[in-house]
C-alpha cells in the first residue's frame, strides 16, 4: 500500500518555494508518495479554505494509502490542525514548528500572514485534543537557539521531540528537507513500531 506524505510549508511560501519543492520531490527516493501543499499564506485568504484543500487532499489521499503530513514553521500548526481533525493519519512531523504560544506572534506577522493567524489561534485546543497514542505519532524537530521560532514553541509534550544543531531557522528546515528527511521519513514508516 503506497504511503503518502503531504508537505506544508510555512510563511514565505508564495513565491512558490521552488528548492522546498524540489527537496520534498526527492522524497521519492525514501519509497513514499510526496505531495506539496501551498498554503500561500500571506494572499489575504483566510485559513478556512486553505485548511479545506489540506483536508480535502488527505481524504483523497487516504482512500489510496496511508497519509502522513510534515509541516515546516506556520505549516506544522496547519498539519497539527489537521491531525486533530483527521485522527487516522499514519503520522507527523514538524520542522522547527510553531505550535505553542499564539500569543507571542508579532503583529507584524499577523498583518502579513492573517490565514497563519488563524491556524496558530486554533493550534491549542487542536493540541489538547490529541490523545496520547496521537502525540506518541509526532516527531518535532526544533533548534535550540532559533531566531525566529524558539523551542518552547516547537515542543510537543508526548511525542518525539528532537533538537538540531542548527540555529538559523531557515538553515534548519533546508537540511532537515533534505538531509533530516531519511529519519524524518523512516519514524513516518515505521510509526507503528514506535508508537
């Protein structure tokens, strides 16, 4: 049975991510069936239809094989978001994610990004709705010292939380797209292992 992973990238994907594409492409090479989700955060757009296309995709997905969703920054609010709403999922993983604390969101950010907004504000209750055997499913990558999104906000109580050595946050989520994504992918197929 084919086993699909969804991509979502995070704020800045409007310029259609080209290198994120390409290293999510890749994946083919680890057996599984990439897919990337644009989310174009900043185009005014409010969450709502972005997370219907998300959802829409993994139901479509779903009936072909296992579904699993890896999200970098504002895109591993998006993929928790979905977890919560589409619990079968195989599993999940976010990359230097900015899950935990909405409330320290920049309004700058905010302004730019509204539909990211939105995701992060409902990221919580999403989070308090997982169950164990759920989180236990979860592998968050996060850097120690990262400018832009710190641990705290990356770190998800019950599931495999692992640190990095890179600092910067857009240095981070390229060579976990490209050199992290062997283990990344392996904790995805063998989540029952695991979990």
């Amino acid at each position: 049975m084919p086993h699909h992973v969804v991509y979502v990238p995070g704020l800045g994907d409007n310029n259609n991510a080209p290198g994120q594409r390409i290293a999510v492409g890749l994946w083919r090479i680890w057996g599984v069936h990439p897919h990337f989700c644009q989310m174009n955060w900043s185009d005014k757009q409010p969450f709502k239809p972005k997370f219907d296309k998300l959802l829409a995709l993994i139901d479509t997905l779903s009936k072909q094989g296992a579904v699993s969703l890896v999200g970098s920054s504002a895109g591993a609010a998006a993929i928790v978001n979905a977890f919560a709403a589409r619990p079968d999922l195989k599993g999940v993983a976010c990359i230097a994610g900015k899950i935990n604390n909405p409330q320290t969101v920049g309004e700058a950010y905010k302004r730019k990004n509204p539909a990211f907004w939105e995701s992060i504000q409902q990221t919580p209750a999403s989070l308090a709705q997982l169950s164990n055997e759920q989180r236990a499913k979860i592998v968050s990558v996060y850097a120690p010292y990262d400018g832009v999104v710190p641990p705290e906000d990356s770190i998800v109580p019950g599931a495999h939380n692992r640190q990095v050595r890179n600092n910067l946050h857009p240095i981070v989520i390229a060579t976990q797209l490209v050199f992290g994504a062997p283990k990344l992918l392996r904790f995805l197929q063998d989540i029952d292992k695991q979990a």
